[in-house]
C-alpha cells in the first residue's frame, strides 16, 4: 500500500442505506482511501436486510449481528457507534465512511472530526440537515453513477435532479458560501483559482455539485451566472460579476476622457471662455466728470 493511501473504515447502517448504492460507494470511497474495514450493521435475521445479505460476499463486507432488544428501538445504531469509538481510539485508521440517512449518527460525527478524523457521509436525499452538514464530505448517494443491475440494464433509482439557475441563486447558504471562498481565495485583481475554490469550502462546510445535479464545481458555478468565468490550458479562474450586472473583462480598461473643447457644441461656450463665433463683450464706457 502507497504510504499516501489514507485508511478508511466503511460503516453501514443496513437498516437505513439501500443496498443496490454500494457498488457507487465503494467507488466514491476508494477516492478518499482505502477501506480497510468495512462492516454492516443490523439484525440479519429481518427479511428487509435480504438486499444486504445479496452484496456482502461479493465486495467483503463483515455482517455485524445486532439483535433488536426492544420494538421499534434500532439497537444496530449504538454497536456502530461504540464500533467507531473503538476504532478511533485505536489511532489507526485516517477517516470513516459512514452509510446512513439517520441523523443520530451527527453526534458520532462531531466526535470524530473533534478528534482529527476525516467523515465522509453517503445517504439518501431524505437525510436531515444536521447530519449532511456536520461531515467533512456528503454525497447523496442519488447523485453518484447509476450501477448497473444484474440484467445489464443501468439501475432504475431516481437520479439527482439539476437545479435551475434561478434555484441555485434562491439557496442562500449556497450563494454566501460560494461568495466567500471565492473573496477568500482572489488575488489583487478579484480572479481565484478553482482548485483553490474548492479546498476552501471544504474546510469550511460538506459541500459536493452533485448533491444540486452538476458534476463538477465549475458546471456549477457556470450554471448559477453570479461568477466570471476564464479557462486556460492548465488552470480555470473564477470571481465575482460587478454588482451592477455588467461584466467586466480582466484586460478591460475605462475609455479615456475627451477634453472638453472637443465635446462641446459648437456656438456654446466652453466653461471659462466666451463662444468661438461671438467677439468678447467690451467693457462700457465711462464718461469723465467736467
């Protein structure tokens, strides 16, 4: 293993992750590090884990059995909290992938990254804010390439839809935080690189463009019109349009004024000098006293 390979731990609460994702997951996972470990949690005596049962083999995924000791009670959610506090203060792991759409797992999540440790986050649309904002990194799992399914057809899971332009202006959270990282990251002249954009919000909040239906940071920062936008062969610029809305070219420069002599109208007086085509006035004249 390649000394910057960052070691990650894949948990999965079964009971909330759907299991047709996991090829996607994996995939996504494997970008971050490698998953050293991966466990799935639940009572594998319930018919509604039998999805599960179908992939643990196939990608060496460990069953990890909880029994529910009470109705209605998800018990798998605290063996894989106390599982995740095991393992971080075993000090060798650098990150966990966490599978949920359960907010209960936002505590978990704040202790890790308390403790140094990278949390990449996969559920559902319908996972609650909490949790998709207090993880390094959260990706819908509707947003990640459709697999494909045992017939050879791609599955049929609804994908991320694209947000208009007028939606993506409407999100304030978005816009502010698009703003700042690029005030954050702009030189003198207000153009900032676009590795530089995306490193800066990923230190300040969990952020992917496909969560809003893009591929890539510049598709959509393109597609909400606030932002100038300049390629060239190895880097892409971004900043801020004017206020106003006019847009402004890097190389662009203010016209140079014209002196006011040849702007003026003719037969109209120049300020300070009487009109070319009328003689000066001449004082009247005072008759002497006898």
């Amino acid at each position: 293993m390649a000394a910057e390979e960052k070691r990650i731990a894949l948990l999965i609460d079964a009971d909330n992750a759907p299991a047709a994702k996991i090829d996607v997951i994996l995939t996504e996972v494997a970008s971050y590090g490698v998953a050293n470990v991966r466990r799935a949690y639940g009572d594998w005596k319930s018919p509604n884990l039998k999805s599960w049962e179908a992939v643990l083999h196939d990608y060496a995924i460990r069953p990890m059995q909880q029994f529910a000791y009470s109705k209605g009670k998800n018990a798998s959610d605290m063996a894989m909290v106390i599982d995740a506090m095991d393992m971080l203060y075993a000090r060798n792991l650098d990150g966990f992938a966490i599978v949920s759409s359960d907010a209960d797992f936002t505590p978990l999540v704040m202790r890790l990254l308390t403790e140094g440790a990278k949390v990449y986050g996969f559920g559902e649309q319908k996972t609650p804010e909490p949790f998709v904002n207090a993880c390094s990194k959260f990706t819908y799992v509707e947003a990640l390439a459709q697999p494909v399914s045992v017939d050879g057809m791609p599955d049929d899971s609804p994908a991320t839809p694209v947000r208009s332009a007028k939606d993506l202006r409407s999100d304030t959270r978005l816009v502010q935080m698009l703003r700042r990282a690029v005030d954050a990251a702009g030189g003198d002249d207000g153009w900032s690189r676009l590795a530089t954009i995306g490193q800066q919000i990923g230190n300040q909040a969990s952020f992917d463009p496909r969560n809003y239906g893009y591929r890539k940071l510049s598709d959509l920062i393109e597609a909400m019109g606030l932002f100038e936008i300049r390629r060239d062969k190895l880097t892409v610029w971004v900043r801020g349009k004017p206020k106003g809305g006019a847009k402004k070219s890097a190389d662009s420069k203010p016209p140079a004024s014209q002196p006011a002599s040849a702007t003026a109208p003719a037969g109209k007086p120049v300020a300070g000098k009487p009109p070319a085509n009328k003689p000066a006035a001449s004082k009247p004249k005072v008759k002497a006293k006898t």
